[in-house]
C-alpha cells in the first residue's frame, strides 16, 4: 500500500525518475520543450525517438515502484526539469508495500517509505530565464535487514534561452540516493552519486531546416554498499557525450532527422591488463540515426528511427582487475542495427493507446557488464473517466544481453542474458479542486541466464495528495 501526501506552491509538474513519482498530472507545457525535447533524441545512444510525439505516454515505472528512466526520451540535459518562472514548493511522503521488496530470488516482503521536499525557483531574463532547483528525503526500508535507511537529494540549475533562431539550455546538477532500478541485481541495495553537465541547442535555418547539438558530461559513481560487503570502485563511470544533426520537413510533409552521436566512456575502477601494464578500462559508442515523424490528422501520431550502432571497447584484451581481483572476461563489441518506434492513437477524446518499441546498446555502469544490448517493447491505454479521473493499465518488456559481464561485490554472478516485464495498472483522479488520488498494482518479473537472479514481485500502492497553486 502505497500513502502521498503533497503540498505544492506553483504550478504543478508530472516528474519521474528519481524525482516525485506518483500523480498522473498533467504538465504545464514551457514554450522550449518541443524543441528540447527533439536534441534529446541523439544525445545519447539509448535514448529513443519516441519524445517527439509524447514524452509522458510511457514513463517506464507505474506508482514509483522503480527510478527507471522514461522509454521515451528526457529532457535536454538529463537531471533538469528546465525553466518555469517564479517560486515551486512540495513536500511529499510516499510508502509502498511489495511482497518481494528488494526483488531477490527468495521472496522478502516489505515497506518502503519515502518523505521528500522539493523547490525550484525561476527568473525570466529577457527571451529566456534562470532557474535553480532541488529536493531532500531518504528511502526508508521496513521489513527487511538486508537495506538500511539512505538520504535521496538533488541540487541543479541552469539557463534556458531563446534566441531569435536558437533554442537551448544549459545546466549542471548533482544527485544521491539508493538505486532502485529494474535491471540490478540489489535493487535497492546501493547507493548512487551522479553529477551531470551540458549544453543542448536547437537553431532554425529557415521555414523546415533546423540543426542542433549537445555536449554533456556525467560522473558516477557508487557511494556506498548499503547490503553489505565492501565498497567497490567497479561501477564507477565517467563519460562524454557528443551530438549533431539536421531536421528538415514541415506540417504536411513530416519531419526528417538525421542526426550523429559520439559517447567516451571511462571506468577508472576496472583496470584492463595490456602489453604496457594496467590501464583504466574504456568504451566507445557511436551512432548514426535516420529518423522521420508526422501527425496524421488528429488520431495517430508516429515517430520512428533506423540507426547503426558501434559500440567497441577501449582494449579488447580479455584480462581485467576488479576489487583487486584479476578476471578472464570476454569482451566483444557490437556492430549492427538499431530502431526505435513510437505510435499514439487517439481512439475518441476519451481513449488513447501508445506504442513503443526499440533496439540499442546502453552503458549505464550499474550493472556487471560492460554494456548491454537490448530490445523492449511496450504499450500502454489511458482512459479518462468523466472530467475528473482516468485510468491507464499497460506492459513492458526488455530482453538484454549482456556484453563483457564480469564479478564484482554488486553483481556476484556473470549475467549473460535476461527478460524482464512489467504489467501496471493506475487509477488517479482529483477529489475536488486541490486534491489527488492515486491507485496502481504493479507486477515485475525476471527470467534469465543465470536463474539465480530471477524474481517476481508485486506492488500496490495509494496515493493522496494535497496541492496549493496554480494547477
């Protein structure tokens, strides 16, 4: 069972993520996020086209039973939820009961509770505006010895412009908190600092041509091994990403993209055995997309993308030293195909189906490989209950295989390949004018090689919230 309460000043916003997760609200659009929304689609590797129809269609988690990043695409610089003027103030506290809380082999059921503060504030300066925003809390844990209570923060800011042709924004933030990703093997049971900066920029050329481009930086790393054991430095992440492209089309034509991008990765905790001595171990990712997207009259909207993928490791030798201990790992790269597609019908104003599919290597360094490459799918129905409830049930479904899977004091098996689902189902409404309820049932599933880290687990959870200012 799942308890929120929320008090909000300012407008209200719909966040995911490792942010406020609950209300199905609907966002105040800001006038950059259509364009941000597009420099998104190449900034990295794994992020799919599909923001360009319905960024919130599919958010990847249902009632805040997991941090798991959107299907389709985040913002322009990820961690920022950009610029809205003046002053935002919440407080929110969350609890969810599951029958399998830290998602293990042997089921271990439990509470988590989160209580969490949020403010941001915004400055308008000229065409564009400043902004500055954070939350503190902590994921609490009852049921369960295997996870003790963490703090969960942020702290970000940045500039958003509009130019007389150009769109962007510029911002930096910083985070912490227990991870509680779907594809770890401890879900739960570590704890994350990430620190991320860029740059995203859109200019218009003319009445259909556009180019844009990003330039992001992200460290991470693990803070501490809440499940025991010792710390490991294996997980730890620094990266570079790169990104170009051009857009061309207009209302009746469609949009064309073609669009590159370039990610450096370094791992200064796994140290790869070469002819001249240990050095820190590395991956390359480059990818070159054609992308095209067009609403079709006012019921379906389509967005889709082939891509060639070339994902390579730094060194391919096959001896590497983690926690301290040297291990034979194969390590193949990737060259091949890969897509990304995004369809939402509009059944009648009250029903709407999404569809979202995709292929892409991804490197997110929580888990014991180098880098993953997998496929997903999912779908999702919304339906709106008079003026003032709706309900929205669907599935998700990624196979990933894994690439120079290693040992280390996180992932203690060598992962080869795995299936993960997850059905939701969400009831959400306003009670009156200032409150929201929430129900969902979620359930999460993994089957793989080796079996010992599958799971089964099911959720449910109740919302209520309280809000103050403009909705």
């Amino acid at each position: 069972m799942c308890l929120r309460y929320d008090v909000w000043a300012g407008d209200v916003k719909t966040m995911n993520g490792a942010g406020l997760n609950g209300f199905d609200v609907k966002e105040r659009q800001r006038p950059l996020v259509p364009a941000l929304a597009s420099l998104a689609l190449i900034a990295s590797l794994a992020t799919p086209a599909a923001a360009q129809i319905n960024p919130n269609a599919q958010t990847g988690n249902a009632g805040g039973d997991n941090d798991d990043d959107p299907l389709r695409a985040p913002s322009a610089v990820p961690g920022l939820i950009g610029y809205n003027r003046g002053l935002q103030l919440g407080a929110s506290i969350s609890t969810r009961f599951e029958d399998n809380l830290l998602r293990q082999p042997v089921k271990d059921d439990g509470v988590r509770v989160r209580p969490l503060v949020t403010g941001s504030y915004g400055l308008g300066l000229g065409r564009g505006g400043v902004f500055v925003q954070g939350n503190y809390g902590r994921d609490m844990i009852y049921g369960s010895r295997r996870v003790a209570a963490a703090e969960r923060m942020m702290v970000g800011g940045g500039l958003d412009f509009n130019l007389s042709r150009c769109t962007g924004e510029v911002g930096g933030s910083w985070r912490r908190g227990l991870s509680f990703l779907t594809e770890v093997s401890q879900f739960g049971g570590f704890s994350v600092e990430t620190a991320t900066a860029g740059l995203a920029a859109q200019c218009r050329l003319g009445g259909a041509l556009s180019i844009n481009g990003s330039v992001l930086r992200s460290d991470s790393s693990i803070n501490q091994n809440i499940a025991g054991g010792a710390a490991t430095a294996a997980f730890n992440v620094q990266r570079w990403s790169y990104s170009a492209g051009i857009g061309f089309g207009n209302a009746g034509l469609g949009q064309f993209n073609l669009g590159g991008s370039i990610s450096d990765s370094t791992m200064p905790g796994r140290l790869v055995l070469t002819p001249d001595g240990f050095v820190e171990d590395g991956l390359s990712q480059r990818s070159l997309r054609l992308g095209y997207s067009r609403r079709f009259g006012s019921k379906i909207n389509v967005s889709a993308g082939v891509s060639y993928l070339d994902t390579q490791p730094s060194a391919s030798v096959n001896v590497i030293l983690i926690d301290g201990v040297p291990q034979l790992v194969d390590r193949p790269g990737f060259k091949g195909a890969g897509f990304d597609a995004a369809v939402d019908f509009s059944i009648s104003p009250r029903l709407g189906i999404a569809l979202t599919a995709g292929r892409n290597t991804n490197a997110t360094g929580l888990v014991g490989a180098q880098f993953v490459v997998s496929t997903f799918w999912a779908g999702q129905i919304d339906y709106q209950i008079g003026s003032r409830y709706s309900f929205s049930t669907g599935v998700n479904v990624r196979d990933s295989n894994f690439k120079g899977a290693f040992v280390s004091q996180l992932d203690q098996f060598r992962r080869v390949s795995d299936n993960v689902s997850r059905v939701f189902a969400v009831f959400s409404g306003r009670l009156g004018q200032r409150m929201r309820l929430s129900v969902d049932v979620a359930h999460n599933r993994r089957r793989g090689n080796p079996a010992i880290l599958n799971f089964d687990s099911t959720g449910v959870g109740l919302s209520l919230g309280y809000q103050l200012g403009r909705g």
